[in-house]
C-alpha cells in the first residue's frame, strides 16, 4: 500500500509493478 515507493509496491503487490 506504499504509493510513494515503488520497491514497497512489491511487498504489497504489484501497483507499481505494473506501470513501472
């Protein structure tokens, strides 16, 4: 649920996975 970072995206799922 981190938004600012993408590397916690990871961790929470994959929201900036995806776009990044």
């Amino acid at each position: 649920e981190r938004v600012l970072e993408p590397l916690g995206a990871v961790t929470s799922g994959s929201q900036f996975l995806e776009p990044n």
